[in-house]
C-alpha cells in the first residue's frame, strides 16, 4: 500500500490498485489517497480496501495472469 502522490492527491479517487508488470519485474500497488481525511468517512475506506486490494483487482489480476488458458488481453488487460 501507498499513498497517492501530492500532485495527484487533489482530483484522484480515493483509492485505486495498479496491477504487476506482465513480466513480474513491478509488483501491484493500492493507492490510497489521504488528501483530506477529515472529509472521508471511516467505514468507506474498509469497502475501498476490500474492493480494490484484498481479495478485489489484485487477487483478480492475480488470478487472471496465472490462467494460460485465457488470450493475453485477458490475461494481462484486466482494468
């Protein structure tokens, strides 16, 4: 997990996941952004965490490479 950069904390989302390179070189990463936290409701960040990182996009993305059987746009183009 980390934070989401200063220049883009403003206008981006609340928290996204940016899947592994296709050659395991560059692991995912959950962003989350902590640009105004007073302003986020609590409970909104547990829904966030579990549709984005555990088991969300990167247990899917994870799932998605690891089936050879599927084309490599399935594979490795999953959000």
């Amino acid at each position: 997990m980390r934070e989401v950069e200063a220049f883009r904390a403003k206008s981006a989302a609340g928290a996204q996941y940016d899947g592994p390179s296709a050659d395991g070189a560059r692991p995912g990463v959950f962003y989350v952004n902590t640009f105004n936290l007073k302003a986020q409701p609590i409970f909104g960040m547990e829904t966030l965490s579990l549709h984005e990182a555990s088991p969300g996009h990167h247990v899917q993305i994870a799932i998605a490479q690891e089936d050879t059987a599927l084309p490599k746009f399935r594979r490795f183009n999953t959000h």
